[in-house]
C-alpha cells in the first residue's frame, strides 16, 4: 500500500506544519506566542482531517479548537498574570527526566506501529456526503450518547460560568 | 517508495502525544498546561480519525467518536480557564508551581 504522490507531499505538509507548531510552543518564551503557535498546529489537523475522508470533523476541529479553545486560553492568558515570561533557564533533573521518558514512550510507540500490520478489511465508505451520512449514524444508532454529551456540555458551561463568576461583595 | 499510510498517520499522532505530554509535564503557566492536555486529545482525535479510514473495518464510527471527544475536550478546557481565573482572583497565582495550598 503506498501513497500517491501528492497525497504524499500534502502529508509532510501538513506533519511539518504540525510537528512544527509543536515544537515552536515548546521553545517559545512568551505565552501569547505559545497559543499562535498551537492554533497553527491545530489548523493544520484539520487538513489532515480532510485528506482523511472526514470533511464534518475537519470543520469542527477548525471551528472548536482553532476558533473557540485557542480564544478561550488567550482569555485566560488576558485574565490571568502574564507579563512574565518563561526565561530559558538550565533544565532541572525533572525536565531531564520527563524528556527521557517522553522519549521513551515515544520508542515504545513507534516500534510498536510499525510492529502492527494493519491491512483494511475494506474501503471506507464515507457516504454520498460526509455530514450527512455521520448526522444520520448519530441519530439513529447514538442518540443516547448524543444526548448525554449535549447534557454534559450544559452542566459543564454553568460549571465554569458559576465558578468565573465574580462574587458579590459582602459575601 | 512505499510508504504504510495508517503507521505514517499513528506514527505522527505518536510524536504529536508526546510533545504534549513534555509540555504538560514541564510548562509553568497553567494555561499552556492546560493546552498541552489538549493537544494530547488531538492526538487520540488523529488516531481515531486515521484508523477510521486505514484500520481493519473501515467505518464513519471513528469519526463519529472523535466529535464526541472534541466535545468532552471542549467542556474540559471551558472548565479548566474557569477554574484557572477563579484561583488567580483568590491566591493571584498562575504558575502551576506555586499552586501547592493542598501540601500545607
């Protein structure tokens, strides 16, 4: 099984653009600089979404996670302190350590992806039209989970609104 | 040049799960921790979007179950900025390092 060729080129397209968004927020110094860097990288996910046959969810991670969530934690920069900047400093035992095992995990990973042999049974067949063919699985076979997310999401945006909220004085 | 399309798209959600986890573990502002957890959950989206195309049964499920992961990721992060706020008003902290009223 092998790529085309431009799929090919559009994958290290998109896995530098990821990888690289990654790799820039770790090294960046300034918070604000950290977030820009991860929208990039969550921008380019969906384009991997969308090589992928998922168009609904390519559009939803560009809307929730480059549109809302990246917002959502420059507001939380903006409310919080922030002018102080992460100065490059020696790396501490910890840091040492956490990187090896990052590292590790990651050559436990890898060895075992390629130790896997994952042959597809068959094509996928994404539907005539993507939204339309996961709007009718959702509503026809998880209506159940559908629900209890919707419910969750409820309860956890008047969790967080009840817990930002500024109390009155005098309480 | 053959190259086994699902190990390329596991192999880069490999990368992607442990940067964030480095990130998670080694930032000091809460908010990028925050968001380091949240790249973490990209990386689970990719790898069930991915094995939704390439994996042994090919089916709309994985996409399917990668919206509701965004949506448990999303209340996660609205939850999580809320209670960043709340703890910056109260202590004026934010840097996870000095949030440590728990070992006092």
């Amino acid at each position: 099984m092998s790529f085309l060729t431009g799929e090919l080129i559009a994958f290290f397209i998109f896995a530098l653009l990821i990888i690289g968004g990654a790799i820039f927020m770790l090294s960046f110094t300034k918070v604000v600089h950290m977030v820009v860097a991860l929208a990039f990288t969550f921008l380019s996910l969906g384009g991997l979404y969308v090589m992928l046959q998922a168009e609904f969810v390519a559009f939803v991670q560009i809307l929730i996670y480059a549109g809302a969530v990246s917002i959502l934690m420059i507001f939380g920069i903006m409310m919080t302190r922030h002018e102080r900047s992460d100065e490059p400093q020696p790396w501490t035992i910890q840091e040492t350590l956490t990187a090896v095992g990052a590292v590790a995990l990651f050559a436990i990973l890898f060895f075992a992806i390629q130790d896997a042999d994952i042959l597809p049974r068959h094509v996928l067949d994404p539907g005539e039209d993507n939204t339309r063919a996961i709007g009718e699985h959702i509503f026809t076979l998880r209506v159940l989970p559908f629900e209890l997310v919707s419910l969750l999401l409820t309860v956890a945006f008047i969790g967080a609104i009840v817990l930002a909220k500024r109390e009155e004085e005098g309480q | 040049m053959t190259i086994d399309l699902a190990s390329s798209y596991l192999t880069l959600a490999a990368i992607l799960f442990c940067i964030g986890l480095f990130g998670a573990l080694t930032k000091r502002n809460a908010v990028i921790v925050l968001l380091s957890i949240e790249l973490m959950l990209n990386a689970v989206n990719l790898n069930l979007v991915a094995l939704s195309k390439y994996g042994m049964f090919p089916s709309l499920i994985g996409q399917v179950f990668s919206l509701f992961t965004i949506t448990v990721a999303a209340a996660e992060a609205a939850v999580g900025v809320a209670i960043l706020i709340a703890i910056f008003r109260n202590r004026g902290k934010s840097e996870v390092h000095e949030m440590n009223e728990l070992k006092h």
